[in-house]
C-alpha cells in the first residue's frame, strides 16, 4: 500500500436492495482500495457460505499487507454465530482491508436485524440503497445519471426517457450515459424520441395515451406491439392507470395556467398541459368509470383474471368506451 495514500474505508455498510446501487457501492469501496493500493482485489461471498473460522481467514492481514475487499452479501441471511464474528471484527478491522457488508435492511434473525445497528455504532461508513418504487425517486435518477455524464436534460426528456425506457436502472442509466454521448450534453424529449423511437412506440404510455383519448385502433394497435414484444402486463396496466388518474385530477381543478397549476397538482407543467388536452371529452361519470376499471386491472394483471392479456384487451376497449360518455 502506498505510505501517501489515503486509508479506505474499514468498514462499508451497504442497506437496500437496488441491485445497481449495491453494485456501486460495492465497486466503490473497491475503487477506493485500489486507489490506496493498485494490486487491490475484491472477494464476494454470500454469508449463508460462510462460517466464523472462514470470516477469519478471509480478513486475516497477508504477509505482504496487500490491500483487500471483503463483501458479505445477502447479510440479512446471516446466523448468530457469524454475526457475532462480524461485529466483534468491526471492533479492531485489519489494516489495508475493507469489509463490506450487504444487507437488503431486513432479516429473519434477531441477529440479522441488529447488525446494521451495530455496524453503524462501530463508525462504519454507510451506503443506502432502498428500491426505487416512486417515480420521483426514478426522474432523480435519471437527472443525476445525465449530470454525471456531464449533460442537461429537461423535466419532459426526462418523462420520456423514462417511458421509452422502462423502470429499470440498469437500462436507464446506459440510455442516459449514451443520449450525453450523442447530443453533445443537451437533451430534451425530442432527442429521446430520435433515440429512443422504437422501443418510445411499443411501452405502455403509448398504450394509454391513445386510450384515454378515445383512440380504439390505435390502442389496441399498441397493445398488440406492446404484448408483442414483450412489455410486461402490470407495465402497461400501470401506465393505463397513471394516464387516468392523471387526466382525473387534472380535470377535478379546471382549466387553467399549467404553470400556475403545477404546484397545486404536485406535478411538472408539461404534464399539467398534456393531461388538460386529453381531458377533452371527459365527463365526471366517464373518468369514475375509468378509474373503477383500472383499479379491478390492478388486480387482473397481477393472478386474479385467467388471462392477463385478454384483459388489458377487454380494459382499454372499456376506457375508450367511457371516453365521451354524456
């Protein structure tokens, strides 16, 4: 280890269960080891695989002090025994070794509980990675991944992106690290779409952006591509969901300045602006009855109907039925 370089971490706590940012976390103390010592390697094992005398030797210092990364993975899995063995190494960590502990938060144990808790009383260093279920979580994301990059990308790029893409961050991340690379850095919705066009036609938003504007060709047209190649049946129930719920809430507040709205709606003016021109031919009876079909598909889609395709089917010719309705 170089005698100038600044110490790794001894100990990185890593508590969630989003698998590319565990995945950087874990990359990230390995970094930080090889930045103090070049030769530095990384030993992944899952705790269910391992027992105390094995913790042991894999945190023995070497000989020669090479730097090492140590990950217990699966950390929630982890027996009293090992537990016990972990913590009471947190107490006095090896010199040029960095131990890591993956644990999703949870746990069958008490042991397994408890030692997040400990660790951090120990001082270590703590990474969270919880499971990004909330779509602002999703467009932080993306922002930060386009930031990183050295880009810009607008509030509806964004929205775009997401759609084109998915909710999967692997995937989003590699979209936004190459949309940087072949805009130059700025990107908005358009230039998603130039990139994106192919796979931006087959989601669910395009799915439910044609069904609750009445469009009966073209939703089923999209469903068909969607199912087709391959999207996911909640993906496009969700979609269909959020586009009604979005038009409803929208329409319950009137017509008005987007801008102004926003706040009030809690969401972006591009969208308030969308939602108020699909609202066009809404009544309050229609969107109730939207709303009612959307939440049973919820369900549909996730073992309730015998066949989740014919139900996205039977739901979209349902929702552009209630569209219009007096």
């Amino acid at each position: 280890m170089s005698p100038t370089a600044t110490s790794p971490d001894a100990l990185h706590l890593v508590v969630g269960d989003e698998e590319l940012l565990v995945e950087r976390a874990v990359r990230a103390s390995l970094d930080a080891a090889r930045a103090a010592d070049p030769q530095a390697d990384l030993t992944r094992v899952r705790v269910s695989d391992l027992t105390p005398p094995e913790l042991a030797e894999l945190v023995s210092p070497s000989l020669f002090a090479e730097g090492r990364v140590i990950a217990l993975e699966a950390a929630q899995e982890i027996g009293k025994e090992l537990a016990d063995a972990v913590v009471a190494y947190s107490r006095a960590p090896a010199d040029g070794i960095t131990l890591v502990v993956v644990h999703s938060g949870g746990g069958r144990s008490k042991a397994a509980k408890d030692l997040p808790g400990v660790l951090r009383k120990a001082g270590a260093t703590v990474t969270e990675c919880p499971k990004m279920t909330r779509a602002a979580d999703r467009e932080a994301f993306v922002r930060n991944e386009v930031r990183a990059a050295g880009g810009k990308i607008d509030p509806e790029g964004v929205a775009v992106l997401i759609e084109s893409v998915g909710s999967d961050l692997r995937e989003l991340a590699a979209a936004a690290s190459q949309l940087v690379a072949d805009s130059g850095g700025a990107i908005d919705a358009e230039e998603v779409r130039r990139y994106h066009r192919g796979r931006a036609e087959v989601t669910g938003f395009a799915v439910a952006e044609k069904a609750v504007t009445g469009d009966r060709a073209g939703a089923l047209e999209a469903l068909r591509w969607a199912l087709d190649t391959g999207v996911a049946h909640v993906l496009v129930a969700d979609a269909l969901a959020d586009a009604v719920r979005t038009v409803a809430r929208v329409s319950a507040v009137g017509r008005g300045d987007p801008f102004a709205m926003a706040g009030q709606l809690g969401m972006p003016p591009w969208k308030v602006k969308k939602a108020q021109a699909q609202s066009r031919g809404w009544e309050q009876d229609g969107l109730a009855e939207a709303m009612g079909i959307v939440a049973g598909l919820n369900a549909d889609v996730k073992g309730v109907a015998a066949d989740a395709g014919y139900a996205l089917e039977r739901a979209v010719l349902r929702i552009v039925d209630a569209h219009g309705r007096r």
